[in-house]
C-alpha cells in the first residue's frame, strides 16, 4: 500500500521516506500495522492520530509507532518529505534481550504524542545509525540478526536520553484510558500472579480501572476495533513467544507460568493464534 520493493530481510528494513506513496485506497481512516516504526524525517506535512491522540508529526524530527497500535491519516494532506524510515517485526527481537525491555521504552506509548527534536549532532548521530542498520540488511548471514539489533538498542537508548532531555517537564498523562489498562495487563502477565492466580481476566483489569467489564471492552472496541479479551489474548501470546525463544522450559511449565491449568489447553490456545504449536514456535529459532 506504499508502493514500496520488496526488503531485503523480511522482518526488518530501512525506507526513504520519500519513496513511500500512500493508495488512496487504503484503510488509511483507521489501521494498526504489525510493526515497530522509527521515523527520522524533514519537512513532513499532515496530522497523524495515535490512540486518541494527534501526533505533531509535522513538527519534529523523530517519531515512534509500535505494533498492533490504532492509527489514522489524512492522505489527501500528507506530505512525506524527506527522511528515513526503520521498521522491524516484533519477532525480530526473539531471543534477544531487547525483547523483554522494548516495552519500557515509554516513547512508543500512546501516551506520548509529542515528536521528538534532534540537534544537528544529534540528528547526525542517528542517522549513522540508520545508515549501518540498512548497510547490514544488505547481505545477510548468522552475524545480521546481533549487528542490527545492537544497532537498535543503542538507537533506542539514545532516543530515551533525548527524550528525557526534551520532555522533562512534561506531565504525566497515564489517566488515559489505554495507557492504564496497558499498564496493568503488562503488570500481571510479568509478575508471578499468572502461576498464583491463573490467566488474566477481564473482569480483574475492569475492576482495577473501577470500571465494569462491559464498558471496559465497550471502550476498548470503540478505540481500538478490538475487545479487553483480544488485547489481552495479543499480549499473553507476545509473552509466550518470549519465554519460547528465551528459555529452556518446557511447553507445560510455560503454560503453568503463563496462568494455564492445562498444557493442551496452552498449546490449541497458541496454535489458534500463530499457526504454530509451542514446540514448532521453538524450533524455528533454533
């Protein structure tokens, strides 16, 4: 849908942003995409809605979508500019530590809307590390997948300083609705609560927002095309994925940890969702 060649590895590339061109066609109203973007780019013009938000995406230098997140644009409007974009799959991160920690950078949150702003340095810095990601994408052996995720985690903890520099007085805004109930959904899926308690449940998010669980997943439907079930369904699959490629436990004892009473129950719960058995999942990155 941007018209964009095939990349060159198929679960991370960096684009020129001017060569992207948005069909008219798409589902450009309201779309999530399945990918982490990190965009560094000049003389953009247009309005891009986040969550609830309006990212000032015009504005700044740098800007950060994350996987599975509600965005809408106004094509007729856009203007790409100038710039780079990074794009990588969350399995791309598998057996890396950066997957268990990519989630604590705040800047993909939609709690943040304000793009990001570089000094010239700052701005020549990042781009060095764009250019060597998409130089190593170029000719890929069993060295690619460590050279590039290094390369972004270090994009990553760079972005986090400037962050933290520009934004620190911002103002906490996490009474969003979203950001809450992401909050506590990654709090219980990574604490010891699942092999205490058992799987999540709505009703317990719904009533730590002090909210019924009907118009939790009313609200969640409306904003995000997608009920408080499916969102929690998305990210205990994320956290099973992890614990798959990172960890030599077996199928029952990720299930036991994940807050399943059944092994068969974990397994058909993890083929419906990826295609793949647990095992099957595991093998492929090995």
């Amino acid at each position: 849908m941007l018209s964009l060649p095939d990349p060159q590895h198929p679960l991370v590339s960096v684009t020129p942003s001017e060569l992207c061109k948005f069909d008219a066609d798409g589902p450009w109203a309201q779309f999530v995409h399945q990918f982490y973007c990190i965009a560094l780019k000049r003389e953009v013009k247009g309005k891009i809605k986040y969550g609830q938000q309006t990212y000032d995406y015009d504005k700044g230098v740098m800007s950060f979508t994350a996987p599975r997140q509600v965005q809408s644009l106004d094509v007729q409007t856009l203007e790409c500019g100038t710039g780079l974009l990074l794009m990588f799959h969350p399995d791309f991160l598998l057996k890396h530590p950066l997957a268990n920690v990519i989630t604590q950078y705040g800047f993909f949150s939609y709690a943040v809307h304000e793009a990001l702003h570089l000094s010239p340095r700052e701005e020549e810095d990042v781009i060095g590390l764009f250019k060597k990601i998409d130089q190593e994408c170029q000719h890929i052996d069993r060295h690619t997948q460590d050279i590039v995720l290094s390369q972004i985690a270090l994009l990553l903890t760079y972005s986090n300083r400037f962050y933290e520099r520009q934004f620190i007085t911002r103002k906490n805004t996490s009474s969003d609705l979203l950001i809450k109930f992401q909050s506590i959904v990654d709090a219980y899926i990574n604490s010891d609560q699942p092999a205490e308690k058992g799987l999540l449940t709505v009703q317990h998010v719904a009533a730590a927002l002090h909210l019924s669980p009907n118009y939790l997943s009313d609200m969640l439907r409306y904003l995000t095309g997608q009920n408080a079930q499916q969102h929690i369904q998305l990210r205990l699959i994320e956290k099973a994925k992890e614990i798959l490629a990172i960890s030599n436990l077996t199928v029952g004892e990720v299930a036991y940890q994940l807050g399943f009473e059944h092994p068969q129950s974990f397994s058909k719960f993890f083929k419906a969702k990826t295609n793949l058995s647990p095992l099957e999942f595991r093998t492929s990155f090995n």
